[in-house]
C-alpha cells in the first residue's frame, strides 16, 4: 500500500482512537513508513476545531515523539469534521474535504477509511461512502472495521452485506486487536516448556 493517502477515521474522538489508532500511526510517520503526502480526517458527533484535535493527537503520542516540535508536525496533518452518520450533507462535506486535502498532499485519490464506531453504524457509513461518491474507484480504496463485528452469525453475515455493497472483500480488513493477546504475552512460557519448538526457535 502506497505511504500516500487520506485516512478517514470514523470515531474520532473515542478511546480507542487515541490510545491505539493515532500512536499507531505516529510510529509509521516515525519510521518514515508513511510519508508527508497523507492526512488523516477524524469525524465525530463532537464540535471540535482542527486546532482542538491536533491537540488531543498530540498528548496521546508525546510519549513516543522525540520532541513536541515533532509531535505537532505529524498532528498537523490531523483535520477535524464534526459528522453525523445519518446526514447525507455531512459526507458531502466529507468529500470536498477529501478532494482538498488529496490535491493539498498529492495523496493520488487513495483511501484508507477506519470505523472505530458501534457495528450497528458500518452499513449506514459504507452506504453513504458509495451514495456520495466519496467510494469512487479512483486510487486505493480499503476499510477497515473493529470487533465486535455483529453479535452471532446473522448480524454478521448482515453486516457482511452491507459492507460488500460498496467495497470488494479483498478491501476489507476485520480487526481484533486482542484475539492474540495472551498468546503473545505467554510467548516465553510456550517456547521453553515444548520441546518441539526448540530446533526452530533456538537460532
């Protein structure tokens, strides 16, 4: 995937963006696997400026920066639209933004769009991503959603629907951040009480 693009995070203002989303990302901006060309969009209920998100960006991954001049270049790239799912003229708005920021940072009309939102709201957002043209074929487009994804096999399946009503599945990316968890936590105990992984893992 091209380091050039627009990521659109819808839930902006919740918890997991600001601890997960937005560190996650500053280590890619660190590493320098993500280059200048990209802006992120956050949306929300929530009436923020872009100067009060640039702030919040800022004190989730000041911890992780080498300096607060290096914090806020990376914030600068963060844009704030205060957004109802259910407002058709909100992602017209969305769009405009879009087309802006992808000629402002030579982003090449790629997508990335995260829904860090209740699963009940991912149809009414993909849909209105495909009604509004925001999906439009041009450059890269993927989405990717957070568990829970539906409550049993039914819900899912529904959701499953709606997203491949406007992206292709190979689009899609389904996230649980904590599927692995204990695994990994437990990495050390697994690996030195079998026996069968000490050939392959003692390199």
């Amino acid at each position: 995937m091209s380091s050039k693009v627009i990521v659109t995070i819808f839930g902006a203002s919740g918890d997991l963006a600001k601890r997960k989303l937005y560190p996650s990302l500053f280590r890619l901006y660190k590493s320098g696997n993500l280059s200048k060309h990209f802006a992120v969009i956050g949306t929300a209920r929530r009436p923020w400026s872009k100067e009060y998100f640039e702030s919040v960006v800022v004190e989730s991954i000041l911890d992780l920066a080498d300096s607060t001049e290096q914090a806020q270049e990376f914030a600068s790239h963060f844009y704030y639209q205060s957004h109802d799912v259910n407002d058709s003229e909100h992602y017209i708005a969305l769009r405009q933004l879009q087309a802006e920021l992808n000629e402002k940072y030579q982003a090449e009309h790629n997508k990335l769009f995260f829904l860090s939102m209740a699963p009940q709201f991912f149809g009414t957002i993909a849909k209105h991503l495909k009604s509004e043209n925001i999906v439009d074929g041009k450059g890269f487009e993927r989405l990717i959603v957070e568990k829970p994804f539906g409550t049993d096999y039914a819900t899912a399946s529904k959701l499953n629907d709606e997203l491949l009503a406007t992206f292709d599945e190979e689009q899609i990316f389904r996230i649980d951040h904590y599927l692995g968890k204990e695994m990994i936590q437990s990495i050390f105990a697994v690996r030195f009480a079998n026996l069968i992984f000490e050939n392959v893992w003692n390199k």
